[in-house]
C-alpha cells in the first residue's frame, strides 16, 4: 500500500507544478491561413509547417513554439512577435521583418535568410546550425 502511494505521488507531483497548456486559437490559425493576415494573434504552438505565409502581416502575434518547419514566409512582418521557442528548420525568410521580435530558443536549422531585417530584436540561444544568411544582421559571437 505505501508502495502503491509512493508510485502514485511520484508521477502526480509534477502535475502539481505544471502550468496549464495554451495553445493557438484555431480560429486565428484558420484567418491566418484564409488571409495572410493575423496581427496580435495567438498562434502559441500552432503548426504552420510548410505553410506558404508569403507577406504575412504577423505583427505582434505570439507564435511561442510555433511548429514553422519549411515555411514560406518571404515578405512576411513579425515586427514586435515572440517566436521563443518557435522552429523554424529549413524555413524560407526572405525580405521578411524581424525587428523588434523576441527570438530566444529558436531553431532555425537549415533556414534561409535572405535580406531579412532585424533592428532591436532580442536575439538569444538560438540555434544556426547549417543556416544560410545574405544582408541579414544576426550573428554569432563577438564583443
């Protein structure tokens, strides 16, 4: 019996300190995919892989380990959105806004970032691994 309680409140424990889970609002997925344009949304966690955003009006949004993996987001304007935790492995930016966006614990593996503006965003832990850059002020290293 005490084992069955011990076994009981080691796996119960952590339920006891987890957060509760937010997800993306489907209806603003949904107005983002109909369209391109979801300003202030809560797309937390959302799966947009492979999606074609092409000029996406993403400003202010909270894309928070947003699933981005292989999308088109050429043009598109995260001006002042949170991508923390967001992956955006083999994801297309082009000509695309990221200034004043918050990229900590990003993946962007494999990404293409071509011409890519980041003024004043807040850039930390993120992973480059294999990524091409052209014309696009984010670095590693330095003083």
């Amino acid at each position: 019996m005490k084992r069955a309680l011990l076994v009981a409140f080691a796996f119960l424990t952590p339920l006891l300190w987890a957060r509760p889970v937010h997800g993306a609002d489907p209806d603003q997925v949904q107005q983002l995919l109909t369209t391109n344009t979801c300003e202030g949304c809560d797309l937390s966690g959302a799966d947009l892989r492979q999606a074609h955003l092409i000029g996406a009006d993403l400003r202010n949004a909270d894309l928070t380990g947003a699933q981005l993996q292989e999308a088109n987001l050429e043009g598109a304007d995260f001006t002042g959105a949170s991508l923390k935790h967001a992956d955006l492995t083999d994801a297309f930016l082009t000509n695309a806004s990221l200034n004043f966006t918050r990229l900590e614990a990003v993946n962007l593996t494999r990404a293409r970032l071509y011409n890519t503006e980041a003024q004043g965003a807040v850039i930390a832990d993120i992973n480059l691994t294999n990524v091409k850059m052209w014309g696009t002020p984010i670095s590693v290293g330095g003083e």
